[in-house]
C-alpha cells in the first residue's frame, strides 16, 4: 500500500462526518457582509463563497483601490469604516503576519493586530452586528502529545502574536453580538504568497526531488484548505445560535516525512524524500485539533482532502 493509499483510508471516516453533519445554514443577503483582509489568502476565499452564494459583500483591505482600500491600522480606519453604510455581518480576517513570532517585530505585528482588532470590535459594536474572526490555534501553545485539543481546554500562547490573537478573542466575547473566533490551524492554497514548508515542497518535488523535510519528520501539522476555511467562515456568521470558539482544520495530521512523501508520489518525476540531516527544533510538536464542535454546531467539516490539494500545488507553476 502506498502513501497516498494510506491517507486515503484515514480519510473515510472524515467523508462519513461530512455526511452526518452537514447542513445548509447560510446567510441572509439583505445587507452586504464585510470582509476585512480581502485581498489575503483567507479573506479572497471568503469573498468568493460569499459571492457564489449569492450575498453581497464588501471587501476592504490596504491593498484594495477605491473605496474599499481602507489600512485598519491607521488613524483614519475608523472613519472610513463610517462611511461603509449598512452592514449584515463581519467576517474578520485582516491580520498582520511576523517573520520570526518574537522580538521587536513580532511586537509590532500583535500592536498592528491590536488596532485593527479594536477598530472592527468598535464598528460591530455601534452597528450591532456579529463579527467572525480569523483567530489561530496558535493560541494553545505548544503540544506534544496525541491527545486531541478541544476549543474549552487550556491555551498557552506562545509569542506575541498568538498572545495577541487570544486577547482579541476575549474582546470580541465581550461584545455580547454572538461573536465566533475561529481558530484556524495551517490553511494554505494557491494563493499563499507566503513560503511554507508546502510551497517548499512543492518546489521541490516539480524540480524531480529530493523533497527535504528535518529531523526525523515526525513534526506533525494540520493543513486545511483556504476554501474549506472560508466556508467555515460563512457557516460560522449564519450559525446565529453560535458563539465562542471553533477549531477549523482537516482533523488529520500529517507527519513532515510522510508529506514529502506525499509530494514525491504526485509529482511522479522519480524523485525522493530524503533527510536534511538538521534537527528539526520542534520534532515533539503535534497538531491533533478536534474539529467536531464545528461539525456539531456549524454543520462544517473539511470538504478538500489534502491530496487533493497537494496535486493542485504540484501542477500549478
């Protein structure tokens, strides 16, 4: 049995949750829903399930044109976010990324954060709608064992921008609007701009191989694809019984060995997954997050199988 062949049988039972949980909720199109962060990976899918839906929206981001370029963490935000008109809803997805989670810019994005945080909380606030935010599951800290992470267990952030996504979780609680906080675990796509241990890979495996992974490839992360996330988005903003956090991600975490491996089988150019030979610093993590609290309450579970979108990463150039 090969690789792809394992993981597709690990799958079959995620394909049976779809079938006992899914439902239709969706979104009333009287007023437009605002995105924020529209032009960014999660925020662009988002826009486009909205609008495939049938819902109108309105996208605002720093690098949009027009009116909907607004820079959230300027001192204008807030009076251009005025001038927006009626508003149904929020989906949050506007964030600031650090390089490295520590240091003076790591400092200086959970500050960023913090003023986009406080400007959409202030407009949700005064126009009494309900906000969905993009939070992270950053927010536990590190985990090294298999158990699985449920969302009302312990968090321990680590750095300050998981810090920083916690915090904004309790502001936007305190709202009183039934806001959720979605704590997304490694969503990716081809519209990532950002070089990942998948793009890598990616990479990688096209040029023929090796596909490289640290240490001994035990690291296990949890991938969920940015469409999955953004239906997750708008189930959560129709789900109007629903508040407090949500983890989103596949439920099905993938060793870094077993990845590269998986990338050398669907590039098929006789390639192979060897051994950097470095340590890798965080071969104890694991990311076992239960996704069935979004299954139960938002009638979402992960649609996008990852081999599925590790073949689309591989045959895009």
């Amino acid at each position: 049995m090969g690789t792809s062949d394992r993981f597709r049988v690990r799958h079959r039972h995620g394909h049976r949750l779809a079938e006992e949980f899914r439902t239709s909720a969706g979104v009333s199109p009287a007023a437009p829903v605002l995105v924020t962060g529209a032009t960014g990976l999660v925020g662009s899918a988002v826009v486009r399930e909205l609008q495939h839906s049938g819902q109108r929206v309105i996208g605002v981001s720093r690098r949009a044109s027009g009116e909907a370029r607004i820079d959230l963490v300027s001192r204008e935000a807030e009076s251009d976010l005025a001038k927006l008109g009626e508003i149904g809803g929020v989906i949050h997805c506007a964030a600031v990324f650090p390089a490295v989670d520590s240091g003076d810019g790591a400092e200086a994005c959970r500050l960023a954060n913090a003023t986009m945080d406080a400007h959409v909380a202030r407009l949700a606030q005064e126009r009494l709608c309900r906000v969905v935010m993009c939070s992270s599951a950053s927010v536990y800290g590190p985990h090294s064992t298999d158990d699985e992470v449920e969302e009302f267990g312990p968090t321990s952030p680590e750095g300050p921008y998981a810090r920083g996504k916690l915090e904004s979780e309790l502001l936007f609680t305190g709202l009183g609007s039934g806001s959720v906080s979605l704590r997304i675990t490694s969503p990716y796509g081809l519209d990532m701009t950002k070089r990942t241990v998948l793009t890598i890979f990616a990479e990688q495996a096209r040029a023929g191989g090796p596909v490289i992974y640290f240490g001994n490839g035990t690291r296990t992360q949890d991938f969920v694809h940015v469409a999955d996330v953004a239906r997750a988005c708008v189930s959560a903003l129709g789900s109007e019984s629903a508040s407090g956090p949500f983890n989103i991600g596949s439920g099905r975490p993938i060793g870094m060995r077993e990845l590269a491996e998986l990338f050398v089988e669907e590039a098929g150019l006789g390639g192979f997954a060897r051994a950097s030979g470095t340590p890798d610093p965080q071969e104890h993590q694991r990311a076992n997050y239960s996704i069935r609290r979004a299954a139960e309450v938002l009638g979402w579970v992960p649609t996008i199988d990852l081999l599925t979108g590790l073949r689309s990463l591989v045959r895009s150039s």
